[in-house]
C-alpha cells in the first residue's frame, strides 16, 4: 500500500512509502496518561485551594484551567513512527515527516532537552527525542536500515558520529539489560 505525503507549506509530495509495517513509540501513550494526570492534579489542586480559601471565582477558575490545559500541551510528547523511508512525528498541531532513506543531515540540537535532527533531501526536517529510539529497538532498526540507504545513495552528508553516538548508546542499554535479566549485573 502506498502513501503520498505533501508539504505542509508547497502542498508538494514529500514522500511515497513503500508497504510494510510501521513502528509506533510504545511508550507514548503512557507518557500521554501522565500528562492527563499531571495536568490534572495541578487544576484539582489550584481549584482545592483556592475553593478552601475562600477565593475562587469564575475568572480564576478559567485561569486555572488555562494553567493545567497550558501544562498538558507542554508535557505531551511528539508521537513518533518510522516506516519504510519515513519518520513523522505528530504535536496536538503539527506533523512532520522526512523521507529516512533520502537524509542529507543528522545532528543534536543544542539545548536543555536533547533532541535530534533530521532533515531530507526535500528539506523536510523532524526533530525527535533520541529517546524514543532507545527506548523502541525496532524503530531504531528501522532507521539504521534507512540511513544505510542514504548512506549508499551519497545523500547523508553530515551525522554519521551523530548516528554512530546513538548506535553505541542502544548497544549499551541493551548489554545493561541483558546482564540486568540474566542476573549478572
């Protein structure tokens, strides 16, 4: 089954994915939970204390919810999937997708939070939590297998010690694993 994907600013296609399985973040929709609860929590609280002092009002009350919804939107992470040749990550507004076989550059991004960038041949760029790669091995083999591709093609210029970095770092969670279940650690 084929998808066409389009530009969100030239409407033109981004990407045609050949059929095969599509790999989701399996941790997302936990993550998302804690979200809900967090935001929440803070919106039961604030509403709690303010009732109990005698101060809440509707204008506060919408402050309040305005507060945990703004909380919510904040701790919501991406949703990230890799296909054959595509890796798209969807906000609460925004998709992006990169065509994986086709990479021009991977590089972290600079930052209190560690992300990393990929952008394509097309320009097309996503920019994703390294940790979702870890934590999701068959993602990660995923793109392995479609950086290989870029690599063969001469398109992936710049990211190769980045790529490297994070193969090793998977190599590593995976050793502290087994050794973790084997009883060795």
């Amino acid at each position: 089954m084929d998808r066409r994907f389009t530009g969100a600013a030239t409407g033109a296609p981004v990407a045609e994915a050949v059929s095969g399985p599509t790999t989701h973040d399996i941790h997302w929709a936990g993550e998302r939970r804690s979200a809900i609860a967090i935001a929440f929590l803070l919106f039961t609280a604030l509403f709690a204390v303010d009732a109990g002092l005698g101060g809440l009002d509707v204008t506060r009350g919408i402050i309040w919810t305005g507060l945990a919804g703004l909380i919510f939107v904040i701790l919501l992470p991406r949703r990230v999937s890799v296909g054959p040749g595509l890796l798209s990550a969807r906000g609460l507004l925004v998709s992006d997708t990169v065509r994986t076989d086709s990479l021009v550059s991977v590089r972290w991004s600079d930052g209190i939070a560690q992300r990393m960038v990929l952008r394509d041949s097309d320009g097309n760029q996503v920019e994703i939590d390294p940790n979702v790669l870890v934590r999701n091995p068959a993602m990660w083999s995923r793109l392995d297998t479609d950086t290989r591709t870029s690599l063969q093609r001469g398109t992936l210029l710049r990211g190769t010690t980045v790529l490297r970095q994070l193969a090793e770092r998977l190599d590593r969670e995976t050793a502290h694993t087994v050794f973790k279940l084997s009883g060795l650690h």
